[in-house]
C-alpha cells in the first residue's frame, strides 16, 4: 500500500443499520457492510429504539469483521476509527461509539467523532454520476463542485443546506414537523402497504394515477422549509372517506385504488421538495450542483421531478450510499482529516459521548 495513502473504518449505527465500511483516501469504498433491522421493526411500522439497540448490541461485531475482511485489510492497516456521535437514538448511537472506542484503546488509533448528516453530505465525495469511484481512479480535488446546496433526505431528516466548503455549511430551511422518510413511512402505514414505506409506495405509485386526487403541498414561513404532516393528515382523511384503501364510499360511491392514493401522496412529497430546492437555486445563483442523499434521494420520482425543473446538474449517490452507510461516516472522517471542521468530524477522546439531537449548519 502506498505510504501516503489513508484508511479509515468507518462505524455507524445511529438507527436501525448497523453498519461499518473500510474507506482509502476518503475516495474509495473498499468495503460497505450493512446489517438492515427493517425487517425486525416492520411489524411496528416504525422504528422500536430499544430493540434497535439490542439489535445493534448482537450485529456490531460481525459487521466490523466483515467490513475488514470484504476490505482485505488487517487491523495494522488502519490509519483511523470514525463513528457517528449523533443525531440519532441516543442508545444505539452509543453501540457504535463504545465499539469505535474499544478498537480505538486496543489499536491506539486515533478516533473520529461524525455528524450523521454530514456523513450524508460527505457521501457525494464516494460517487459520481450514480456510482462509486473505482480503487485509484483519478478524482478531481474540487468533488463534489463547491458551493453547491445539499438536500439531506431520509428518515429522520429532511434539510436543505447551502455547502461553500464543509468547514462552511449554511443551514437554509428543513422540516418544521416529519421528515420525508418518516411521512413516507406513515403514509404507507395508513394504506397497508408495509414498512420501510418509502420504497412500498414508490412501487405502488408505479401503477397509479397521480392526478386522481390533489392532495395539499404543505404551506410553511421560511422559503425553505418543509413541512409534510398536512399532506400526510390529508392522505388520512380521504383514506377515513372511503372506509380504507381501496373501498368505496358509501355517500359517493367513489372508488380510489391504493396505486392512486399512493401516487397522488408521492407527488405531494416531490412536489414540496422540488418547489423549495428550485427557490433556494435561484435565490443562490453561485450553486453549481445539487447533491441529494439520503433514504428518499433513492425514490425515481423525486430524481426525475429534480433533474428536470432545476438548472444546474443534480446528483444522486448510488443507493447504497443514499441509505444509512458507514462509508459515508469515514468519508466525512477524511474531510475532518484534511481541513478542520469540527462540526462535520471532530478528532475525538475516549470521554466521547453522543448526540441524540444536535444541528448541523
Ligand atoms: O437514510 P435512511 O436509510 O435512514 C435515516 O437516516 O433515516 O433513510 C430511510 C428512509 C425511510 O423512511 C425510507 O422509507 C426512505 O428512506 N426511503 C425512500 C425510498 N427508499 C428509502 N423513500 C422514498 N422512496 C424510496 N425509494
Ligand atoms: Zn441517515
């Protein structure tokens, strides 16, 4: 291995991924190992945070093992440990951080402390045009394109930031009450289509006709905030109407199939976010890219609505770095390596302790 070159395990199990991923040079993605609990909290339609962290507890070890042996790397081969310190559930946040702080007082390795959401917006430097770059591939400095405006969208969050570099990240608006993850899940809930929802209405909106019903695009006070709970009450109430999905109304007769009820809802959610990322570019004429990530960058509607009302290029990671990853937490490690931002990555003690809700920008 080339002397100058960086490794870095990265550690992440802010919610319900366990997950730990081998990164080199803060650019290449030598392994990605995810243990999903969806499954496990598809019942509840939601997350269960102490059965996350048990969960959690059971999968951490083996999915650090197999992140260094997919890596082909040795412990001697590490330069530093990063784990996210938060925001998330405070007591799976803290599986991840006494596990990093295990192998950091064993290896004597230094010890990174990452913002989650950071961690989204450094997913951007893994990838480019949908994939990650290849082992050694040549990438230019200036990736991702600053300034450029980052929407993080996934479960527990929905912000839109102004990025001039990652020691300079402007929070612009967000989310004044669900995430879009979140009221994806919800929504899928109400129509029975099963957790996690985002993924349920998007193939159940493939068949179904967005206009058959209008649903309102939450109003709010900020240019950029969002705001999803009144389009999700509105989904509630029609559903209420028709004595659930699918059924007619008694009064009218009316008959909305879920594929319909399920397209309208996922318009409504697009259309919110399109509307703020489209304000915020043209209040903002120096972005020269969007960069989405998180669980919702995967949904094709939003990535077809973006790339086509925006005038500037708009990127998308590939999936597997939208979702929660520990890439991403050791990539946001390297920037914390190369220029101080301290908000982004920190390099941090054994005294570190976790952050269920901490803001970014
Ligand atoms: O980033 P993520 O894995 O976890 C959090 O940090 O929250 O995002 C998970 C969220 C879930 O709410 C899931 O329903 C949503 O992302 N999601 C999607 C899609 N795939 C995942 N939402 C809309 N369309 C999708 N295709
Ligand atoms: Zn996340």
């Amino acid at each position: 291995m080339n002397d100058r070159s960086t490794t870095i395990l990265g550690i992440e199990t802010s919610c319900d991924e366990t997950a730990a991923a081998v990164v080199r040079d803060g650019r290449f993605v030598l392994s990605n190992v995810v243990a999903s609990q969806a499954a496990l909290h598809a019942p509840y339609g939601g997350v269960f945070p102490e059965m996350a962290s048990r969960q959690h507890v059971r999968d951490i070890s083996w999915v650090v093992q197999a992140a260094l042996d997919e890596a082909g790397s040795a412990w001697a081969d590490l330069d530093a440990i990063a784990v996210t310190r938060g925001p998330g559930l405070s007591g799976a946040l803290l599986v991840g951080v006494s596990a990093a702080k295990g192998i950091a007082l064993a290896s004597g390795l230094p010890l990174y402390g990452v913002h989650h959401v950071a961690g989204h917006l450094a997913s951007h430097r893994l990838c480019t045009g949908g994939r990650r770059f290849e082992p050694g591939e040549p990438v230019p400095d200036d990736h991702p394109p600053m300034p450029h405006l980052a929407l993080v969208v996934s479960g527990g969050h929905s912000e839109l930031y102004l990025v001039r570099s990652f020691a300079s990240i402007r929070h612009l608006g967000g989310t004044l009450d669900d995430a879009a993850g979140e009221a994806f899940d919800k929504a899928a809930r109400l129509l029975g289509l099963g957790y996690p929802g985002g993924p349920a209405i998007q193939a159940a909106a493939a068949g179904g006709d967005p206009t058959a019903l209008s649903l309102p695009v939450g109003r709010t006070e900020g240019p950029y905030d969002l705001s999803f709970s009144g389009i999700k009450s509105a989904l509630a109430r029609v559903v209420d109407g028709l004595g659930g999905p699918s059924e007619s109304t008694p009064a009218t007769g009316q008959v909305v199939p879920v594929a319909d009820l399920a397209a309208a809802f996922q318009a409504a959610v697009v259309e919110a976010l399109v509307r703020r990322v489209a304000r915020a570019v043209q209040d903002h004429p120096e972005v020269r890219a969007v960069l989405v990530s998180g669980g919702v960058a995967a949904n094709t509607a939003l990535r077809q609505s973006l790339a086509g009302t925006v005038p500037v290029p708009v990127a998308f990671p590939p999936p597997s770095l939208c979702t929660d990853n520990a890439a991403m937490i050791a990539a946001a490690a390297h920037v914390g390596m190369l220029e101080r931002a301290p908000e982004v990555a920190d390099l941090a003690d054994l005294d570190l302790d976790v952050m269920a809700s901490v803001p970014l920008g």
